[in-house]
C-alpha cells in the first residue's frame, strides 16, 4: 500500500483555501462597515441566519472551491515555477470575487458594493499567497530530510527518458533519486552514456536488480510498438514486487482504469499500484501508529525497565538485541527487541542449520540452545517485541504489517511473490501472529501476508490488533 501524501495535502490546501474565503468575507463585512452605528464582529454575529442565506453561501463555497479547481491550484506544483503558481491564485481569486460581485446583484446581497469586493480580493489573495509561499519551502525541507523520498527506475534509454530523468535532477529537493535506468544495446545506446547517465542493468538484469535494490517508481519511457514485450515483462515483474509503475495510460487505454499522476510529468502519465491504499486512510494509520506506541511507550516504560534489569542480571551482554532487517520497499533499517539469546547466538547458527524446524528460509527450532532462561519466557509471552514501539514511533515499522525479514531470509526467498510484501511496512503483528505463527508452513505464511495487503482497510488492522492479545496468551506457535 502506498501512503499518498500528496493527496492529504491537496485535501488540505482545499480546506485551507476555502477557509481563507469565508474568513475573507467576514473580514470585508468588518473592514467595509465597521462603525459605531456599523457592523461590528458582534453585530455581524447576531444576524439573522435565514434557510436562503444558507443556501445561498453554500452556493457561493461550492463555485469559489470548483473556480480554484479549475485554476489548477490543486495539481503538483514539483516542476511548476513560483510565478506560474502565484499567477494561479490570482487569477482563482480574481474570477471568485467576480462571481462575488454577481452574485450579489443577482440576489439582492446588500452588504455587497464594489468596495466590499475589493477588500475580500486583496485579503484573499494575500493570504493564500503567503501561505503558499510558506507552505513551499516547508515541503522542501521535509522532502529533502527525506521525509518524502522516493527512489526511481527510468526503463528505457531515449530521448524522452533522457528529458524525464533531467527534469527530475533538476530539482533533487523534491525527494526523487533516480536509481538507474534500464535498457539492452540499440543503436543510441552510445548517444545516451554519452550524456553522463548509465545503465544500471539490461532488461534480463532486471529481475535480480529489483531483488537488491530499493525501487519505489519505475518510469517507462519505451518505444512501446516495439518494446511492448519488455514493457508487459516490467509490469509483471513490478506489481510481484509492489512497485508503483508510471507509464501513459493512452498507451494502453486505461485512462479509466488507473489514477492519474500529475506530480513529475503531464496528465498523461499515471500510477499504477498493485494492492495500494487510499491517502486518507493510510494517513490515519500512520496517525495511530505514533500516538498508540507513545501512550504503550510511556505507560509501559515502568514495566520494561525492570525487563531491562531483568535481562541484564540474568545473562551477560546488551539488553536490547539489534538487527538489520528488511523494511518498506527493501529499505534496511535497525529492529530493537529485548535480547532472549546468548552474545554469539548469530554466530552460531550455522552449525544449527540441520535443527531448523521450519520450511523456506526462516531459522525456527523450538529448544533453541541459545536462548537464556529468562529468553524462553519473553518469547512465550513476546515481551521480547515491545522495544519495537520505538521502531514504529520512528516510521520504520507499524503496528499491523507482514513481520520483519532479517538480511539473511530475505536473501534466501527463491520467489518473487513472495516479494511484495516488502511493498509495506513491517509489523510487530499480523495475520500470522494471529493465526500460529511458527506453525504455520512458510507458503501460508506468505499467502496470508499477500491477502492482508491485497485486503487491507483501517478495519482489518483494528480487528487483527484485537486478536493479537488472545493469540499471546495462548503463546501458539511461540518459540
């Protein structure tokens, strides 16, 4: 699923700017009419609220809102310059106070006169400009902190494909790296390394470039007519891994079908996301994450000191046991837990190997010699997942979501289904926990992870939250 940020923002700015019209217009009536024997903010508050004047101003927010739409102040502006932007809102303003001036000699407004219409333009606009203006270098930053980072593979190695990868460099504060661009030898294939660029890997690299890489976008600028084999290929091998494809929709004819994107090229250009989820719903499941792992954070903080004393005075070595693992689109990063085996314990599990009790490339066997006693007891319990709330206060995990790969499984899946579910972030619970967990064959473990993203709703999260305690105490599957 992929959390669209752009989108809440748009949503934002819509609310933003409506807003900023009713205050506007209220900030008029004041400016206009405010006087002793005027109307006063009290004055204007104690109107009579009347059905048609209801309806009357809705009418007037349904206009100004369909006015700024049609002003494109709601598309990307990544590659728009500031004028371009600024031109926008006045011409948005503009054309709402003109339809302001209508309106009101159609209906008979009263308080409406020329002078009414020229305080609410300039305190429009100035508004929604500087508020655009504030709000742009404020994205920058936090596309630059990598807040909105994405990483993208350019297919094809044309003219056109050598434009859309300049376009993107341009402006590196937008958060898009260009991971590299993929194509086998044709005749220009000179003409493009000459500009600099260079291939990462030929069209039957591919697969095994996807397989260590981090790729969020792949952007295919083909000649489709006779490409359209390597182009289907991609798409198959994309959506196996999760990832978001960008090509013309007029190409294929799926203008209806697929979500236009305006935020690196033209209108032309959409997403195409396998098992994606909408923005509002995955902000809010970010939005849960944080709050619900800073309250468990504080409330339990009393009860996991004295599981940190515990572990300390029980076996020698570090509290907390630190690894790198696989998180969203292969992105690696550190998971912390509570240490439940001995320091060497990594070290040791080669000359296990013929132990393991599960199929795949996961490393499970249930009287794991290097467990400590007080580990056995964490495990059953999993105690030993709580200091993963700070991986999920940080973003780098969630509370529901597949479970977290170690560099060594992950270098051991043979399949590239099995793939996608690194297209979310991992959790500390999901379908798996809930269902067995280490008794559950490897195959039906990654069937259950592929139906949790291909089914995934706020709802599906809450219910499998609910079923995670129950599935804990009964300690199934726990090793």
């Amino acid at each position: 699923m992929i959390s669209n940020r752009r989108q809440f923002l748009k949503h934002l700015a819509k609310l933003f700017d409506l807003g900023v019209m009713v205050g506007s217009f209220v900030f008029a009536a004041i400016a206009v009419y405010s006087s002793p024997q005027g109307l006063t903010l009290t004055r204007l508050m104690s109107l009579r609220v009347t059905l048609g004047n209801c309806l009357l101003f809705a009418l007037l927010l349904v206009t100004w809102h369909n006015i700024c739409a049609l002003c494109g102040l709601y598309t990307s502006k990544k590659l728009t310059t500031r004028y371009s932007e600024i031109f926008a809102l006045y011409k948005a303003t503009s054309l709402a106070s003109a339809f302001l001036f209508v309106s009101a000699r159609v209906f008979h407004i009263g308080i409406v006169n020329p002078t009414f219409v020229v305080v609410f333009w300039a305190c429009c606009t100035f508004v929604m400009v500087s508020g655009r203006l504030a709000a742009r270098p404020l994205l920058v930053f936090l596309r630059r902190q990598g807040g909105n980072g994405r990483f993208l593979l350019i297919v094809g190695t044309n003219k056109r494909a050598i434009e859309f990868a300049e376009q993107v460099s341009e402006h590196p504060e937008f958060g898009y790296s260009i991971v590299g661009f993929v194509d086998d030898d044709w005749n220009g294939i000179e003409k493009f390394e000459a500009t600099g660029h260079t291939r990462c890997c030929t069209f039957s690299g591919l697969a095994e470039f996807l397989r260590h890489n981090v790729v969020d976008e792949a952007a295919i600028h083909l000649p489709l007519r006779s490409y359209y084999e390597h182009a289907a290929s991609l798409i198959s091998l994309c959506e196996q891994h999760g990832i978001v494809i960008r090509f013309n929709a007029h190409t294929f004819n799926l203008s209806k079908m697929v979500t236009p994107s305006e935020d690196l090229e033209e209108n032309s250009y959409v997403l195409a996301v396998a098992g994606s989820a909408e923005a509002l719903p995955a902000l809010v499941k970010r939005i849960c994450d944080f709050v619900l792992s800073a309250l468990l954070l504080i409330v339990l903080a009393p009860f996991l000191l004295v599981v940190a004393v515990l572990v300390k005075l029980t076996s020698p070595g570090p509290v907390l046991f630190n690894q790198t693992r696989i998180g969203l689109n292969k992105r690696q990063f550190r998971i912390y837990k509570f240490r439940t085996m001995i320091v060497e314990a990594e070290k040791m599990q080669n000359e296990l190997l013929s132990r393991n009790e599960m199929a795949g490339p996961v490393f499970k066997i249930t009287d794991d010699p290097r467990v400590t006693p007080l580990g056995k007891m964490l495990r059953k319990s999993s105690i030993d997942e709580l200091p993963q709330l700070f991986n999920v206060l940080k973003g780098d995990m969630s509370l529901v979501g597949p479970r977290a790969m170690s560099l060594r499984d992950y270098r051991l899946f043979d399949q590239d289904w099995h793939r996608r579910r690194f297209s979310v972030k991992p959790g500390i619970t999901c379908t798996w926990q809930i269902n067995g967990r280490n008794s559950v064959p490897f195959e039906k473990w990654m069937e259950l992870d592929m139906q949790y993203i291909d089914k995934w709703s706020l709802w599906l999260d809450f219910k499998i939250l609910a079923r995670t305690l129950p599935a804990v105490l009964r300690g199934n599957g726990a090793t």
